[in-house]
C-alpha cells in the first residue's frame, strides 16, 4: 500500500484551482517548511491562501486537547467565508 501510495503521489500533477485555500500547518511543520508549503499551494490557488499555524506538530492537531483549537479555527473560518454559522 505504502508503495502505491508513493507512486501515485509521484504521478500525480496538480492543476490551478479557481477558489481560495485555508491553509492550517502545525508550528512544528510551519517552522521546517512554512514558507514553501504556503509559496507551493498560492501557485495553485488562484483565489489565494490564508494560512494560519496551531501549536503542535501534524499529528497533535488532530488529538486532544488541540483538536479542539483546530477545529474552532474552522469553524471561525467557514462563519467568515458565510459557510456557517459560529458556534456558541
């Protein structure tokens, strides 16, 4: 599986993407490679990139207790971009 996984990522060939992207990164990953992550995705998103870092590392964000600051940064995003409302 891990195989064919890399081989499709290797395959694969991004197109431009009309819309805007909200980009979360841990610290951890914005710190080692912040800058080229964020440089990488507004080459294809033509609507631009808001990006934002949560303490932490890839993993952490998606386990307690930050889990929780995660998804409020979502849930702040989509009330902004009037995709819902926010919650209480």
């Amino acid at each position: 599986m891990f195989a064919a996984n890399l081989q499709a990522g290797r395959a694969y060939a991004p197109g431009a993407f009309a819309g805007g992207v909200t980009l979360v990164l841990s610290q951890q990953t914005g710190a080692a490679r912040g800058p080229e992550i964020v440089d990488g995705w507004r080459r294809l998103a033509v609507g631009g990139v808001a990006a934002s870092r949560l303490p932490g590392d890839h993993y952490s964000l998606l386990r307690q207790p930050r889990v929780e600051r995660l998804a409020a940064e979502l849930t702040a995003r989509l009330a902004a971009a009037g995709t819902v409302r926010a919650a209480r």
